[in-house]
C-alpha cells in the first residue's frame, strides 16, 4: 500500500536524449566504453534541479518489437551497475528502476503484435531478464514506461511479481484512441488498474502512471478518471503537431547523436517552438495534485534546466503533508 503527499515528488524521467544532446552518444553507448562520469554528472545535476525521486537509465532487450533479442550479459551487467549507481547519487530515496516497452512507442509494431499468439506471455519473458538486473542492484520498484498495450502490461506485472519487485508500475502512453490497444473489455483507466492488480502474485504492489508525447491525452486521462487512479504523469518537454508538422521534428530526433551540426540547430529551434507552455504545464501540475498523483516530471527532451523550472513551480504551490493513502 502506498501513501501519497497532496504535493506531488519530482520525477527525474528518461534521459537519454538529454545525454545525446550533451555527449552526441547513447547511454548504452557511455557504459559499453565504461565512460561512467558522464552518467554520473546527469544524475548529480537532476538532483541539484529538484528531483526527490530518481530513474535509472537502464536499458531493455537488445531489439524490440514481436521478436526481442536477447538480453545479453553485458546488458544484464550495466542494468545492475547502473542501480547501484543511482542509488548512490540519491542515497536518501529508493529510485525506481526503468524498462523499455516491448513494443515500438509510435505503434509501429502493432499489426505485427496483432498476429503474435501468447502475447502476455512473450512479454512477460522478455521483461524479466532486465528486471532481474535491476532487483540484484538493489532495486525493489519497477517502471515499465511509455507501455501502450494492455497485454504486455499484464506480461511486465507479472515479470516484476515473479522477480520479487515490491512495486510494479505501468506508466502508459496514451493511444489516439485514449486507452491502451488491446484494451476494449475495460470501461476505464482505473478499471485497468483494478484488473492489473488482480495479476500478481506475492507482496507486488501495482500502480500506473502516464507518460510520453500526448499531452492532451495525458490531460485528458488524468481529469477523466478518479483521484489516486495514476501513480505519476510526465509529459514530453514539448508537444509535437502529429501529422506532416511534426515529421520533421521526429525525423532529426530519431538521428539522436547522429544529428550533424546544422541538423542539431534545427531540432533544438523545432524542440523550443513546440514547448509545453508554462501556463499548460501548471494547469497539469494542478490538476496532478488535485488528484493525488505521486510523482510529476518531464519525460523525452527534457534537460535539468526543465527540471529546476519544474521544481520551482512546485515549490510555488500550496502543500499539505498529510499522505494520503489510496484504496488497494
């Protein structure tokens, strides 16, 4: 059972576009040359920005989509080193340990994953293996992020209940539809989360949360479901237009450390026209709080300059430091 504050905590969520930005080279990338302080330095200045509850940059299956590779050794060796290394840069607060989505985030695996038969159980074995890196660093809660379909969501609690993980929580991203594919049985968010946790077995407590690049469904998910539905929320830094506006802007962000000099100009001028205005940043910030969310925080393209304005509107809004604790 978890107890949640009326203000939320400070998430600081994935950033591995912050390191490509700053280093032109993936954090996978960092670890392979056994290059730590740079990864060492992001985490130190997230803390110093506000953050009060730590991501692990950690990595998932070596290929995603229906068939993921295998989750090498070296893999399995930089997830545990990169738990116990968060957990000493924020020693005074567990962080929770990340795992990429099976599936590709934009959806373009999902006529393929239509036709994979057993799919919860395909899920459930491609998470285990990097959740398990993740427990024997030290770890105890878990976060599947950016998930958009409702059976591998099963699959990754059932990971997670099966490696030990004292809490599993499923941050979706949300469909043009608003809920997760493969999710019609369910009326809502908070019916998805009831039948979530009837899925695990032992002592795993089952959140869920919203993240990535839909801010209105992020908003529209949170003001539609009852207080305590979502765990934490995390849009992207910006909002990008869907369609051919924003096909440019997806296209020089997926070249990441590849970007040449002019391109990396013309993303960063892309990234700061589409900017989540701050007035639409404290009306989510807002109705977080109304609604009892844990955790708050920005996901893909933020930076920890982001992060401190973040916090700092924070520290502007009431609190009440009495927890409040959600039915289970």
């Amino acid at each position: 059972m978890t107890s949640r504050l009326t203000q939320p905590h400070l998430l600081s969520g994935p950033f591995g576009s912050y390191i490509n930005d700053r280093h032109h080279m993936s954090v996978e990338e960092l670890f392979r040359r056994e290059e730590i302080d740079p990864i060492r330095a992001a985490l130190r200045e997230y803390r110093a920005s506000g953050v009060n509850q730590s991501v692990t940059p950690t990595f998932g299956a070596s290929a995603r989509g229906t068939a993921p590779g295998p989750f090498t050794s070296d893999k399995k060796r930089w997830n545990t080193e990169a738990a116990f290394l968060t957990q000493l840069e924020f020693p005074n607060k567990l962080p929770f340990g990340s795992v990429a989505p099976l599936l590709d985030t934009c959806g373009h695996d999902d006529r393929a994953w239509a036709m994979v038969q057993h799919q919860v159980e395909v899920a459930r074995r491609a998470h285990t293996p990097q959740i398990q890196a993740l427990y024997d660093g030290g770890i105890r809660s878990v976060l599947a992020e950016a998930v958009h379909d409702y059976y591998e969501a099963i699959g990754f609690v059932k990971a997670a209940s099966d490696t030990g993980m004292h809490r599993a929580i499923v941050s979706f991203q949300p469909t043009k539809k608003g809920m997760p594919r493969n999710s019609e049985t369910c009326l809502s968010y908070n019916d998805i989360l009831d039948r979530l946790r009837l899925q695990h077995s032992g002592n795993t407590h089952v959140d869920i949360g919203l993240n990535c690049d839909n801010y209105d469904g992020i908003h529209d998910a949170l003001d539609g479901n009852p207080a305590g539905t979502f765990a934490l929320v995390y849009p992207n830094q910006c909002a990008v237009p869907a369609g051919s506006d924003g096909e440019r802007f997806w296209e020089l962000a997926n070249k990441n450390h590849e970007r040449t000099q002019i391109e990396e100009k013309e993303f960063q001028k892309l990234r700061l026209s589409y900017a989540i205005p701050q007035t639409r940043i404290l009306q989510l910030l807002t109705l977080a709080q109304k609604n009892l969310v844990e955790c708050v925080g920005f996901c893909c393209g933020a930076t920890p300059e982001h992060t401190r304005q973040l916090h700092q509107m924070l520290q502007a809004m009431p609190s009440d430091a009495q927890p409040v604790t959600p039915s289970v």
